[in-house]
C-alpha cells in the first residue's frame, strides 16, 4: 500500500488503541453473573454494563469531528486513554453497581473518541484501492479483542476476582496514553467545527430517553411510561438531525446519509450489530446460569469465535478489493443467519461445544458481511467528509448496539429460563432475517 515507515507505526499505535477498547468491552461478558451476584442485581440491570457502554458512544461520537478540528492528533489520543484508565479505576474500585455505571461511562467516552478517531486517520491514510484490506484489519483486531479477552477474563473472575481486570486495564491504558503522547504525529486539514450546546442536548436526551424506554418496557409496572419516553427520544434525535442540516458549520454532517450506498451500508450495518451485541451478552448468561459452565469454560467456549472472526475479517477485506462486494456478503448472510436460527433451538442438554460452534459460525458469517459491507459504504464518500461519514456510522452503530442489547435481554424476562433465552435469539435472529433481505436485494458491485 505504499506507507513509509511513520505511517505504519501510527497505523500500529492506532489499531493497537483499537484493541485495547474492544478488549475492554469485551472483558466483563464472563463476569456478568458474577457481578448479578456481588452487587445483588438482575438480568436487566447488569446488561447496563454493556449498553451503557454503547449509548454513550453513541453520544460522544458525533462530536468527533469538533475534537478533530480543535485538537490535535496526539493530545487526543493521550488524553483519551488517560480518561479510559480513570474509568477503569472507579470500577475496579466501586463499592456500589452505581459506580461500576460511572466508570463504564468513563471509558466509553474515551472510547468514542478514540474508535472514530483511529478509523478516520487510517482510512485517509491509505489509498482507496487498498481499504478493504485495512478494514479487514481493524476487523481482525475488533475480532481479535475477544479471543484475549473473554479466556483471561474467565480466568481472572475465577482466580482472583473480576476487580483485578480492571487493574490491569487501567494500568496499560496509562502506558498506552504514553506511548501515544511520544509516537503519534499529528494531522493537519480537518475542518475547524463549533461546538453547538442545543445540539449535544438533543442527540443525549434522545438517545438516553429512546434507550432507557426501550430496555424497562418489559420490566416495569408501567409501561406506558417507557412507551412516553421511547417516543420522546425519537422526538429528540429527529430535532438533532433537523438542526444539523440548517447549521452552516455542523457537528455532524448528516447529509451524508443521502448517498444511497452509504444509507444502505449504515443501516445494514446497524441491525448486525444489534443482534451481535445481543448475543454476546445472552451467551454468557446462557452458559452460566441455565448450562452450568464456569466464567473459565465460558471464556474459552467464546475464543474459537474470535479466532476466527479475526481470520474472516482479513479475508474478506481482500477479496472485497478483488471481487467486490456481493461475492463475499451473499454467502456471509446466509452463513450468519443459518447460524443465529441455530441458536434459537438450544436447550438444556445443549453441550457447550454445540453453542461454541454455531457462535464460532455465527461470527465468521458476520465478518463476511461487515467488513467488506462497511468499506463498500464508506467508499461512496468523497474523501473531505471521511470523518463525518465514519462518525455517523459509528454514532448509529452504537445506538444499534445499544438497542439491540436493552431490547433482546428484555425480551428473554417474557419467559422463564432457558425460553428467556430461545426467545432472545429468535429476536436476534430475527433481526439478521431483515439484514439477508437487503443484501440480496440492495447490495451491487456498481
């Protein structure tokens, strides 16, 4: 691809923050029953663990483009990570399920500063003809995350408790700020944006109040009134898209989602990423608590997964720049859905080498049909609007994520047990349902 020797050495500093925030996210799926148990809450409250995470992603990512006009390269990195290892702290340290909240909170912000940032550096630094490969490489290290994490995790809750994970992770993130602060360089050219106050308002309120509704709706003595606020947050994300597109300087230019390829790109992307961050969190559960697995065996059933997804994404990235689009995303959808209706049918004499497996396929299936899905999308944009292409795409993934995680586990509290659970996949599965009907029917090599 042509890049000198600091180009790959920021790519690499870059990916490697990728990792680090993926593998933190990642790394309390094993310990969530364990957490139920300590701090004495349910199914419902403890996968706030997760979309907490998400949600405020989803409201810190759309300032990406203001932080990149009005900071530089190496301050944003450095300060990011400082902030992820505070949060870190606070949870490693929190006497109360609140505090564990907060500090998620924490490093999600920095998360959502570091994701879109690193996604939009690498995209503008390598040549267009050669995207496909790199996005399967920040695929491999998304995938990646999760084959280190999940096992030493699962290893750690069972040795020395799951506070120490966090330890560990506060730890590096200081040392990773550090080597940020001495090795990155800064980039020049980002288009200076102010920061609107209405705007932050609106996008927060919406995505706190649609979320929230969506996730107590199935679990509250009035669900009217979850109802009132799921409405209430689409008021509130349809006035922030309003204002965006009558300000002369935008926080996010959400005219981009006019261009049709990218539309399709973003929505498809959105719903599978619902449905995979809903499996996520209901396949620990699942493994604990109605199959008997421990936090290790849970850890090491998820890593095949990961392994894999991690080869998938690379290879898909190539033959994307080979072949096109459709070649790789028609057998991945079929993949990825036959897989998912398998998990609807799991029971309680299911094996966990069974349930490892078809998420092992389940993931490989969605690495065909991400990776070169994303970059079909994002090559549609013309280069000066990367940044608000990517942070729109990341904004509304992470709204997906979060959606998908509150609405599928309050589904699983419909029916008791190992039925919760079937009918949380069927949800999931359900979704991907929709995700096959537009491959086939909106992705083209044109």
């Amino acid at each position: 691809m042509g890049l000198t020797r600091q180009q790959v050495l920021q790519v690499a500093v870059l990916l490697f923050g990728c990792l680090l925030s993926e593998l933190n996210y990642t790394l309390l799926a094993p310990a969530l029953p364990v957490i139920m148990g300590d701090m004495r809450v349910g199914e419902t409250d403890v996968q706030w663990l997760m979309s907490v995470y998400a949600l405020v992603e989803a409201v810190v990512i759309p300032l990406n483009a203001f932080f990149l006009g009005r900071f530089t390269t190496r301050r944003l990195f450095a300060g990011s990570f400082l902030l992820f290892a505070a949060g870190s702290a606070v949870i490693a340290a929190g006497p109360s399920f609140a505090w564990l909240i907060a500090g998620r909170a924490l490093q999600a912000f920095a998360t959502g500063v570091v994701i879109t940032m690193s996604t939009t550096l690498v995209l503008i630094t390598v040549p267009r003809e050669g995207r496909g490969r790199m996005m399967g490489l920040l695929g491999l290290v998304i995938s990646f995350a999760p084959a280190i994490g999940a096992p030493a995790s699962g290893g750690l809750v069972d040795v020395v408790g799951w506070r120490a994970l966090l330890v560990g992770v506060a730890v590096i993130a200081a040392v990773l700020a550090a080597v940020g602060a001495a090795c990155l360089r800064d980039h020049e050219g980002f288009e200076r944006t102010g920061f609107d106050v209405p705007s932050v308002v609106l996008s927060s309120a919406g995505m706190v109040a649609f979320l929230y509704g969506v996730s107590t709706v199935t679990d509250t003595e009035a669900p009217w009134a979850s109802a009132l606020l799921m409405v209430a947050g689409a008021g509130f994300i349809a006035a922030f898209v309003r204002r965006q597109s009558r300000l002369e300087s935008p926080m996010l230019r959400v005219e981009t989602f006019r261009t049709r390829r990218f539309r399709n790109a973003v929505i498809l992307c959105c719903l599978m990423e619902a449905a995979l961050l809903a499996i996520d969190v209901l396949l620990p559960l699942l493994l604990e608590d109605s199959l008997g697995a421990s936090p290790t065996v849970t850890g090491f059933a998820m890593m095949p997964a990961a392994l894999v997804g991690a080869a998938a994404g690379v290879v898909s990235g190539r033959l994307f720049d080979k072949h096109g689009v459709r070649r790789v995303a028609v057998p991945g959808v079929v993949v990825l859905l036959g897989s998912a209706a398998g998990l609807c049918f799991v029971g309680l004499d299911t094996s966990v080498v069974l349930v490892a497996g078809l998420y092992m396929v389940e993931t490989l299936g969605w690495q065909m049909v991400s990776t070169p899905v994303n970059t079909w999308g994002i090559n549609s944009l013309p280069d000066d609007v990367i940044q608000h292409g990517t942070a729109v795409l990341d904004t509304l993934m992470q709204v997906g994520a979060a959606f998908g995680t509150a609405a599928i586990v309050s589904l699983t509290a419909l029916a008791p047990g190992i039925e919760g659970y079937r009918l949380g996949f069927a949800g999931c599965a359900a979704l991907l349902a929709v995700v096959a009907v537009m491959v086939f029917a909106a992705i083209r090599d044109r």
